[in-house]
C-alpha cells in the first residue's frame, strides 16, 4: 500500500472512531457519571499514549520557552481538558448525534478568532461557508430554537453547554498555534490527560466500574480509546497525505455521527435512543458539514502571505 492510500486509510479511521466517540458515551452514561466517565477516559488510555510516545521518539518541549509560552501552553492544556470535560457533561442532555452538529463550531469559531487576533486572511468562499455552516445549525434546531433560548428544559441546557464546549476548546486550538513548533500535539494531549485524572479523582466514583454488565464495560472501554486511536490516526495521516485534505474530512463526523446513532439505536436500544430526524434537519446536518467543507478547504489567494505576516508562534 503506498503512503497515500495509507494515509487516507488513516484518516477515514480517525473519522470512523470520531465518529463513534459520543454514541458509545451517550451509551455508557446511564450507568455511569460524567466526571467518573472522564476520569476512566484519561486514566486508561494515559499508559498507551505514553508507549505511542516513546515508540514515535516525541521531543521534549523545544529550548528557549519562556513565561509567555508556558502561559499559552496552559491555555492550550485548560481548553482541551475544559472542553472534553464539558462535551461528555453535556452529552447527558441532548442526543448525540445533535452533539456532533454543534461542535463543529469549535474548528469554525478558532479560524474566525485567527482572522481577528493574528490577521489572517478570510475569503469571501469561507465567509459564505460561516453563513451556511450558521444557517445549517438553525434548520437542524428549528423545531426547538424558543426553547433553547429560553433555556429553561434540559435539552436546552445540554445545546448551550455543547456550545460553551466547543467554543472553551479555541483556547486549546489558539494556544497550539501561537507555540507552533515549540511543543507535539501528543504532548499536550498527554498533559491534559494527566492533569485530568488528578482534577477529576476527587469527584469521582471510581468503584461505580464494578457495578457495570458486560455491555457497559465495552462501552466504557470504547469511549476511553475511540478518540485516542482517532488522534493517532489523524496525526500519522498527515505524515502520509495533505494535511488540507485530512482536515477537510473532518467535516464529514457529523452526519457519521447521525448514522450511527440511528443503527446502534437499532443494535443497543435500551443503551441508546436515536433522534427522530425531520427533512429539515437532515437538510440541516448536510448545511453544517458543507458549510465547514468550504471554510476549511478554501484559502484566499493571499492566505500564506497573510499568516507570514502575522508570524502566528510567539516568540
């Protein structure tokens, strides 16, 4: 297999298992809460990244960090542990398929902060795919936007906590791009799995494990390693294939997300319910992944002059 295919074997892995991730959460969830949950999710998937790791000879934060660097890599640790944290608490009041509509606002918002803070360029191309990515998310919620602005259910509390999710995870993502080269994504991830297992023992149940069937043992364990074999994926992607067109695939997890919500409603239906889809939200969903297609595969003409200029790492 040469390193294209393997790679776009890769990244349609990581797709798959991204995918996967809030369907088997939703699943486990009943049985199990959402700090307890998280706690597992980092602490059994902590020994296999160390290993992924040291196998792949990571490097160690590059010399010359200074203050400012630690700060945003402190940034870039609290949102990724904010949003994780707040996606599976949330995930316990909507479907979750709908959880995989809403966070693609976290990718969308981060290019849009890069446009306002580091002065990058925006076409008119990505601007029209906000306006359709925006009109997407309020075709699929149409049925339900008074109630979600009145926030008074707790369908509407678990929307409005997706979207504080995803929008806590564009510290992560600006503060990975102002270090630049400075530190892995896989050591910032481990990092973040680390801390959260010492911030979240506290709160935790961890003894509620043996109180769990078979059935919710494996949906344990496939929440814990889903997103870790998707980053890993994902990462050895981009060694083989265009990063551009790896990212651009990322778009598709949320209508991925909807099948298989409705086929393990249909394999696990007292672990998981689907939501009942009207046209309009279906024509909802493909807005949202058309509309992140064209804001993250078109790159005005003067993009790369416009990000050299910016100098997005911190010095």
């Amino acid at each position: 297999m040469t390193d294209k295919r393997y790679g776009i074997t890769l990244a349609l892995t990581s797709v798959a298992f991204w995918g996967l991730l809030p369907i088997v959460s939703k699943g486990v969830l009943s049985a199990i809460d959402p700090y307890t949950l998280n706690f597992y999710r980092f602490l059994l998937v902590t020994p296999p990244l160390l290993l992924y790791l040291f196998i792949r000879r990571q490097p160690l934060p590059a010399s010359g960090m200074r203050v400012k660097h630690y700060l945003l890599l402190l940034a870039a640790i609290g949102g990724l542990l904010g949003n994780h944290i707040m996606f599976i608490d949330a995930l316990a009041y909507i479907p979750a398929g709908a959880s995989q509509i809403i966070i693609q606002l976290g990718p969308v918002s981060l290019l849009i902060i890069s446009v306002l803070l580091l002065g990058e360029s925006f076409s008119g191309a990505q601007w029209l795919g906000t306006g359709i990515f925006l009109s997407g998310l309020l075709l699929f919620f149409h049925r339900r936007l008074e109630e979600i602005i009145a926030v008074e259910t707790e369908y509407a509390f678990g929307i409005v906590y997706m979207v504080l999710a995803s929008l806590v995870w564009v510290f992560y993502g600006l503060g990975q791009k102002l270090l630049g080269d400075r530190l892995s994504p896989a050591l910032i991830l481990l990092a973040t799995y680390i801390l959260g297992i010492l911030v979240l023992l506290p709160v935790s149940s961890p003894a509620v494990v043996l109180q769990l069937n078979s059935v919710e043992l494996a949906l344990l364990l496939a929440t814990s390693f889903t997103s870790l074999i998707a980053y890993i994926c994902f990462g050895e992607a981009m060694v083989r294939w265009q990063t551009a067109k790896c990212s651009a695939m990322l778009a598709t997890i949320p209508l991925l997300a909807l099948g298989y919500e409705a086929v393990f409603a249909l394999l696990l239906p007292a672990y998981i319910s689907a939501e009942k889809l009207s046209p309009a939200m279906l024509a909802g969903a493909v807005m949202v992944v058309l509309g992140c297609l064209i804001v993250t595969g078109f790159q005005h003409p003067d993009t790369k002059a416009a990000e050299h200029r910016a100098n997005p790492k911190v010095n």
